[in-house]
C-alpha cells in the first residue's frame, strides 16, 4: 500500500508540473515532439490553404495562406522565395509549418528580380496584409493570428531578405530560419533575433564561406544561433523534396522553439540529437551558440 500511495504522490506531482508548464507558457502546442513527426510530411493539426490575388496585396505581389483549421491563436510565419522564382517554387513550406500550428503566409514578389532589400519590405508587407486578414470578419484566418509572435524565413534571397528582415524589424519578430541565404549585405552584428542557418555543403550560388556561415559568424554571442550545413548537397537543396525531411525538422523544431517559446524542441536544435545527423554523414558541418 504505502509503494502504492508513493507512486501515485509521484504521479500526480509529474502530472502538477506538467500543468504548471503548459499554464506558464499559453504558446505551447500540439504532440511533444519526436524525430518522427518532425520528419513526416505533416504535422498534427489539419491544415485549409487560400490564394493572395495579387490584386489584393499591397506591396507584394500575393501568393498564398496556410492556417490550422482548429479554433485558436498561431504564431505567424512570412516565407519569401529564392530569386527568379515565386512561392511555387518552395511551396512545400507553408502546408508543412501550417500543420505544425502557424499561420503562414507564402509570398510571390513584385518581380522575379527583386534583390533581397526589396523581398524584405515585401515579407513586411505580407505580414501587415496577414495582420489586416486576421481583423477582417469574413477572412478565413480571423481571430487566428497571435500578432505578437512572428518568424521569418526563405530561401536564397528570400532566405537573405528573411535575415534582414530579423535585423532591420526585429519588433514582435521571435525567430528566424533562411534557407541557403544570399545577401550582399552582410553586417549582422547586430542581429538580436534568434537565427538558425540551413547551408548546403555544394553551394556555389550562395558560398557558404561568404553567406550562411559568415553571417552565422558575424552574429553576436548572445544571440542564439545556428549552423546546419547538409552534406554534398547544392544551393538547391530546398526545392529537393529528398531534402524535406531534414529540412522540416529543423525549420519546424526552430520556429516552435522560438515562435511558441516551447522548450519541448530545444533538443533538437543542439546536442545529441543533431550531433547524431552530423555523425551519420547528414551534416558535413554543425555549429550552434547559445541554444
């Protein structure tokens, strides 16, 4: 009797803690995480999906929403495409971070030949339309856009016009996670958003040397940050749907991490678990601060 009555003391103490975990932090949502989920093709929240007329954009040229279809608040995510493509061209991101438990809102530039200084203004203006979207009673995504907690990412370009949007906007912005980035501006100094780098180890578009790990390089050491380079892979690597699996992980594990100030991912950001990608040959280099 008395194991008994202690196991069930022990119990309900896990059970007081967990309570007090999900009270201390309202932005937690769905499953704890495994390698598994993060890796599958979907997350655990059903996900509807509209088109952005460019019409109805202002100052960008549309694209597209992706939102859970369960009644609550969602971080917002703005994912912006890679030079002389439009969201089509990555458009696995915004379903597969949806179903994750964001709003995201996939962005089609104004031109394919937008640098990344103008892609950012345009992630900007995507999320002021996603802000509006969420006041408008008769949007499919009213009420379900937590305003104060936004990411950003994209690939080349829009990879770098995501990091200058962490930088030069930082307000209400949690976490940052480009894909492969180009940028000509490489002054990160002061970069205060959480950042996490996807580089491919074959990159001659978007040399690494030069980009992804010289801005993970030049960030300063009391922002948490992150280096993922995929072994023998090239500047394209996110529009290779062999890459989703990993790539998912680690953009979902990110934004939940920061977006949602869920603890539950940090492991696999830093330590064991991306230790293992870069001993089984996944990684050719990992790098992280602070996480």
């Amino acid at each position: 009797m008395k194991t008994l009555f202690q196991a069930a003391v022990l119990c309900g103490a896990m059970l007081a803690s967990a309570t007090a975990f999900a009270q201390t932090n309202p932005y937690q949502k769905g499953p704890a995480p495994t390698v598994a989920n993060l890796e599958a093709a979907r997350g655990s929240f059903a996900v509807s999906s509209t088109s952005i007329s460019s019409l109805s954009a202002t100052g960008f040229g549309g694209g597209s929403l992706h939102y859970p279809t369960a009644a609550g608040t969602y971080g917002l995510i703005a994912v912006a495409p890679p030079y002389l493509a439009q969201s089509s061209s990555i458009a696995w991101l915004g379903p597969r971070l949806a179903s994750h438990g964001f709003v995201v809102v996939m962005i089609d530039v104004n031109s394919t030949l937008d640098f990344p200084e103008s892609r950012s203004r345009q992630q900007l203006a995507a999320i002021d339309y996603a802000i509006a979207q969420n006041a408008r009673r008769t949007s499919p995504i009213y009420g379900k856009v937590d305003t104060t907690r936004r990411g950003v990412t994209g690939h080349s370009m829009g990879g770098g016009a995501s990091i200058l949007t962490a930088r030069n906007s930082p307000a209400n912005i949690k976490g940052a996670f480009p894909l492969t980035p180009w940028s000509s501006d490489k002054n990160f100094s002061n970069l205060q958003v959480p950042t996490g780098y996807l580089a491919c180890q074959d990159d001659t578009v978007a040399g690494n040397a030069d980009h992804s790990l010289n801005f993970y390089n030049r960030m300063p050491a009391s922002t948490p940050k992150g280096y993922y380079e995929l072994r023998g892979e090239t500047h394209f690597c996110p529009q290779s749907t062999t890459n989703n699996p990993v790539i998912g992980k680690y953009l979902v594990a990110w934004m939940k991490r920061f977006v949602d100030n869920d603890t539950r991912f940090s492991p696999f950001l830093s330590g064991a678990l991306p230790n293992a990608d870069l001993s089984s040959g996944r990684f050719s280099v990992l790098r992280t601060s602070g996480l």
